[in-house]
C-alpha cells in the first residue's frame, strides 16, 4: 500500500517505516504505551500490520498498527503522530486510508480507543460502542 498526500505517503512497507522510531514513540511518548520494552513492541508490530507515513526526506512521521482476523475484524491501535506533525489532518487520513484499506478487504467491523482524539476519530465514521454493556476486559497494565 502506498497512498499519497502531497508529499507525505502512508505505507504498509516495512524496509520504509522506521521502527526505532516507532519504538521509541510507543516506548517513552505515547500514554498508553510508556514502559513497553522494545522486545514487546517489535513483537506486536511482527504480529499486526504496521503503517506509517513517511515524509519527503524519508523520516517516519507517524504510525497505526492493526489487529486483525483478516475477514470480518480490525483493531486499530498504536495511532501516533510526531509531535512536530500535529494538528494536520495526519492521523485524520492514516487512519482513514487503513480503514477503507481493510474494508476493501471485507473486514466489516472495527475497533479504536483513545482518550482524547474521539473528535478526530468522528470525522472517519467511529462512534460510540453501541452496546458498551456487551464488552468486557481484562487489563492487566500496571
């Protein structure tokens, strides 16, 4: 998958994405993941599908992992954009393309969580669990 914005392109190719990067965001900056150990994120990103956009001087600015059944489910997770790249509608279209990359696909139901981004996740067409009482979890975080 390569999908142009200007001069930014989303992109499932791994030799592209950097996953220092990405490591480093999901290991120190991103609140739901700070503390995961290196080996746990490569072992999460072997295990999904990563994407990240890259910009034009070939720097990954932003990432979103997918968890998937490959035919009716998709867990969108791990969404992040460089600090510096904020504000622009990145994410907004990262998580758009994954979407209707997986739709395509078939996959008819997906899933996000965020604590603050559920505007931006709106304008792609997330809502609200429509029966929250029906899900349940374990978290064993820390």
């Amino acid at each position: 998958m390569n999908t142009y914005r200007g001069e930014l392109f989303l992109t499932d190719d791994a030799t592209k994405i950097s996953t220092d990067t990405v490591a480093k965001w999901l290991m120190n900056d991103a609140y739901w993941a700070v503390g995961r150990s290196r080996e746990v994120v490569e072992d999460s990103i072997e295990h999904s599908y990563l994407y990240g956009v890259i910009d034009g001087d070939g720097r990954t600015i932003a990432c979103a992992r997918v968890v998937t059944d490959n035919a009716v489910f998709a867990w969108i997770c791990d969404v992040f954009v460089d600090e510096n790249h904020r504000g622009k509608g990145i994410a907004t279209w990262m998580v758009g393309e994954v979407v209707n990359v997986w739709a395509d696909a078939g996959v008819v139901r997906f899933l996000i969580a965020t604590r603050d981004a559920h505007e931006l996740y709106t304008r792609i067409g997330f809502t609200a669990v429509a029966n929250p009482d029906r899900y349940m979890e374990i978290d064993r975080r820390t």
